[in-house]
DNA sequence: CGGACTGTTGATTCGAATCAAAACCGGTGG
DNA sequence: CCACCGGTTTTGATTCGAATCAACAGTCCG
C-alpha cells in the first residue's frame, strides 16, 4: 500500500515534469506514513508548524481560510497525486487550513525527508519547485476567476477546470467525472451564496451544458462550457514545456 | 549600479530568509543587466517565454491578467528588491503580464545563471523558492479580500499590506508611504470599479484613519485600519521563523 | 491655453445576498 | 417496511452593495 500512495504521486508529477527512472525510484523510496480520513476532516489547521507534508492520495480536499464573521472561503480544490501543503517545507506556519472533503487515504512524508531528497536529486526538487509554481499559477486564476467573471461563467470556469484537470490523471470518462462538492461547497470556492449555486447551476443545465447527477457531472459540450467561461488551459502548465 | 541592483534584492531576500555571506556574496556576483523603463511599459507580456528574470530594483510593477471583455484584473502589486516573474524560471510559458506602474529601475538575469546559482547554493535556491511561495500565499490571501470582503474593508487590506511590506524594506516613514496608484489602478487590483473606489477611499478619509494627497498614503490609525480590514500579517511571512 | 488624464458627484440599474419556507433525498431505528 | 431526521436542494420575495451612466471639476504638462 506505501507504493501505492508514491505512485498517484509519480503520476501527478509526470504529468507536468520529466522524471528520469531514479527520480522515479528515489521518491519510490520515500517513508510514506498512511492515514486514512473521514469527510470533513481537518488535516492541518491554520497557525500549526507541520513537520511533515501531506500527500493526497485517494479523495478530495479542500485548503481554504475562514474570515472573521465566519464565512469560508476555499482557496484550492486538491485531486489525487497533489501535496497541498508541499508550501509548508518552506514557510513553517499554515496560514489557511487543510482538510478533507470525501474520505481520503493521505500519506504523510517528513519534512528532514523531503529536504534530503531535494539536495540528493535536484532534479526532483525542481519538480516539487514548479508543482508549487503550478499552484500559485492556479490562485491567479482564481484571483480572475472571483474578482471578475459572473456567477454563471465563474462556476462554468470552475468546472472546466476540474474537469482539465481530472482528465490529466485518467478520472474522467469522456466528459464526466465525478467532483463530490455540495452546493454550498461550491460557494465557498466562488464566493457566491448557496442559492445563487443553485440558480447557477440550474442555468448551466437549462443552457444543456452540464448534467449532475448525485456528484457525478457530465459536461455536454466542453468546448461551449469553456468558451462560456473563457477557460484557457495554459494556466495549468500541465505540459512539461509550458 | 550594478552592485546597487544587488544590493535591493539582499536587502529584501534577508527579510525573510537566514542569508550567509557567501549567500550574499555569491548574489553580488550576478551579472545583472540594467534596464530602465517608462511607467506603464510592459516588462513581460502573457505567453512569452522569457530566458532571464527580472529583477525590480527601484519603483512599483503589476502582474495583472486581461479578460476577453478587456478588464484589467491586478494579481499582484511588486516592491523593490523583488523579482516578479521569478516563475518564469520554471514555468516556461508566461500566464500573465508583468508591466511597470511608475518608472522603474530592473536588472535582467538570465535564467541559466539563477539556475547555476540554485546548484551552487541550495541556501539561496530554497530563499528563492521560499520567495515564491510568500508570493502564493499572498495571492491567496489576496483570493479572500476579492473574494469576501465588502469594498471599504477589501481597500482597508490592500493599503495595510502594502504599508506592511513597504516597511519592511525601510519605504514607510511612521505610517507615511508613496504608493503612486490612480484609482482606476486600485479598482483593478480590487476588483471595484473607479467611481466605488472614489467613495470608498472618501469614506476612509471620513473616518480618520487615512490621507492621501498626491499618491502619498498616510494612516492615522494602524490598529484601526488593520481591524477594519482584519488584517493578519502572518501571511507575509517576513520572518524567517515564520 | 488647451487637452488628457484623474478625481468627484448624483441618478439609476442590476446582480447577487438575504430571508423564509418547502421539497427532496439517504440513512437510521423502531 | 415505514416514520423520522439532518443535511441538501429548490423556490419565491425582498433588500442591498456596487456597477453603470452621465456630467463636471481638478490638475498636470506640453
């Protein structure tokens, strides 16, 4: 099972970087601790020190920041393959949370670890470099994303973006995928109230550019959901020479 | 002058991160190329693939992202001794654009020169990284202002970060500080059309806790300015322990 | 002096929040 | 198997913050 938990990392990380077979081996290598967690759990809160970073394994979580008068707002939707708190090898206090959405099967790998392998392969470490770049490069979006585009383009853009980013780690079939948030979840990532995701999404499936059904969701036409949502993928830098 | 440009980045890397003096050397031993630009020039345009970064040495960049509908949206605002596009060193394809604000003192430098100083000098290659990531956490607090935050609280914040890292680079005196944005320039970073931005600076104005006069911010009330805005430094991460 | 930004003001519109209440599950236990 | 419960989803009515539209005043600069 430890294997398991570095190979939906090595699959993540192919997808953007090129690793050669001991980059391969050597993350292959890492002491990966397992836990497994609910839904709605906390995985590391704001204001802690972790010591060892979080790889996601299996499940989808959730980094967001709560403000004063208590609302959430999620900063990043992270999939399989993803370590979400990879920043906190470099900056030692959380400044947002990090917790689960779905059950999820994580791997926890130390911090002395993670170091030594970045001096022993930098090549990897340059790897672990740039997925951080990737996400910042996603907050960016997101930036565009809540600060300009209406409710209706701003989920749709949401969507396309899940759904890209699925697809590049094999979890869509054609179209749909599953993305188990409730409404209210999606409002937290938009910055929109529950109600408005409704009409939202209401509209999206009125304009036959999306089905859901229980979590699982089927765009019918990306291209229209894209253009509607003005998705450009380039953000992502999936491909390692972007 | 060469040195100078130097000098700003050391000054603003030693902020944050624990730099030793052959750090410190090794980066006064850059060839830096200078280059001095008008206000509002654009320094790198979305999708080139820059081969140097650049570094600001003297004046105020955005990085900001255009919309199909031609809104400008500000990611982020950029302070001597930065370098903005540092990213770039990874990412290949630009995903959005770096342009002056005022004039502006940079100093180009390639890429395969900041590569064999991250070989050399793991200390200064993790510094670098580390700058990276207080950049994303700044865009992601930057998220929740956009995202959550009513017009006077979300200007409230802009103006206690800027006053915050400007002072941690000796550019504030006692509450005082040249931030040479138009309205138009804060709308964009906010997400606020000018005409609201007008109010809402009048409405700081109204309740004594900031002046303005002629680009030249001065608060009156740190402590109140920073609970209107429920502002939290940690964020920054400008101490290295941090 | 004139022109072009920049800042200011007022009137109106509009998108999304809020408030309130139903309807719709999926699971639990009697 | 059905009643019930909590969490979701849906619907409708109303309010509110900020955008938009339209002028007009300042200020800088050639």
């Amino acid at each position: 099972m430890l294997q398991n938990l570095a190979t939906s990392l090595i699959t993540k990380l192919a997808v953007s970087n090129h690793l050669d077979g001991d980059d391969v081996r050597a993350i292959q290598a890492l002491q990966v601790r397992q836990r497994n967690l609910g839904p709605r759990e906390t995985i590391v809160a704001d204001g802690e020190r972790p010591d060892a970073c979080c790889l996601l394994a299996e499940g989808f979580a959730f980094r967001s920041k709560t403000t004063a008068n208590g609302e959430r707002q999620v900063l990043s939707v992270h999939i399989p393959g993803e370590i979400p708190d990879l920043q906190s090898l470099h900056l030692k206090i959380m400044d947002h949370d990090l917790a689960t959405v779905t059950p999820c099967v994580l791997g926890f790998i130390d911090h002395e670890q993670l170091k030594k392998l970045n001096r022993e392969r930098p090549n990897v470490a340059a790897a672990f470099w740039r997925e951080t770049l990737i996400d910042s490069s996603i907050f960016r979006e997101w930036i565009v994303n809540v600060a300009r585009r209406p409710a209706v383009p701003r989920m749709a853009h949401l969507l396309a973006e899940m759904h890209t980013r699925l697809r590049a780690i094999g979890l869509t079939r054609d179209g749909q995928f599953g993305l188990p948030l409730t409404q209210s979840d999606f409002g937290d990532c938009l910055g929109l109230s529950t109600v408005h995701v409704n009409r939202v999404l209401q509209h999206l499936r009125s304009e036959e550019l999306i089905t859901v059904k229980r979590s699982e969701f089927h765009i019918l036409d990306v291209r229209r959901l894209k253009e509607l949502a003005e998705f450009d993928a380039t953000y992502l830098h999936l491909d390692p020479d972007i």
